[in-house]
C-alpha cells in the first residue's frame, strides 16, 4: 500500500477504502496481528489520499463516524488501533513524500 498506492486507479481508491473498514469491522475481536495490518493499511491511505476525501473533519473523525456505527466491542478495539498505528505511520510516509518530492525534482533537473 505505502509504495504502489500510485499504481491504484483513482476511481478505485474509495472501494479500497471502504473495503478495509469492511474489513477491519469484521475482524475488530479477531487475531490483534490481522487487526495492525488492516490499520496500517487504512493509515498508508491516509497519507495518500487528500483530506478533503476524507470529509471536512478529516480522516480521523471519518473514521470515528464510521466506526461509531458499530457496537463498543467492535468500535473501540479498532479505534484504538488506528490511533496507535496512524502517527507511528505518520514519519514513514513524510520520508515517503519527501522522497518523492526529491525524485520529481532530479527528474526535473535533469531533463
């Protein structure tokens, strides 16, 4: 996800994210290791997609409102989660993006 999210056609962007919340919901009380991919997933995303897809609130309250219609047993375990995972992924996607940034400007330099 982190590396070939460019790859992923824009249109299928939204389906994919909806399908890692479906996901994640059906294995909030699963194996834990299942439930860190799947956050760390929806968290790469988040470094891919622009806020403003997210909602006006952005991608944590999306999150939370989506949640929000589960029960506690399943909304807290994955909340939790993903606020754990999203700023431990958060200094791995700004090296991500700034490794872009240097690659479009050599090519750029370059040409």
């Amino acid at each position: 996800m982190q590396r070939d999210f460019e790859e992923l056609p824009a249109q299928a962007a939204d389906a994919l994210r909806a399908s890692l919340l479906e996901l994640l919901i059906r294995f909030a009380t699963g194996a834990t290791a299942v439930r860190t991919q799947l956050c760390l997933a929806i968290a790469a995303m988040a470094a891919h997609i622009p806020a403003k897809q997210w909602g006006q609130s952005g991608v944590v309250m999306w999150l939370a409102e989506n949640l929000g219609r589960q029960s506690q047993e399943v909304a807290l375990p994955c909340m939790l989660e993903l606020l754990t995972v999203i700023p431990e992924a958060s200094p791995a996607m700004q090296l991500l993006q700034s490794r872009c940034v240097t690659l479009h400007a050599s090519s750029f330099h370059s040409a």
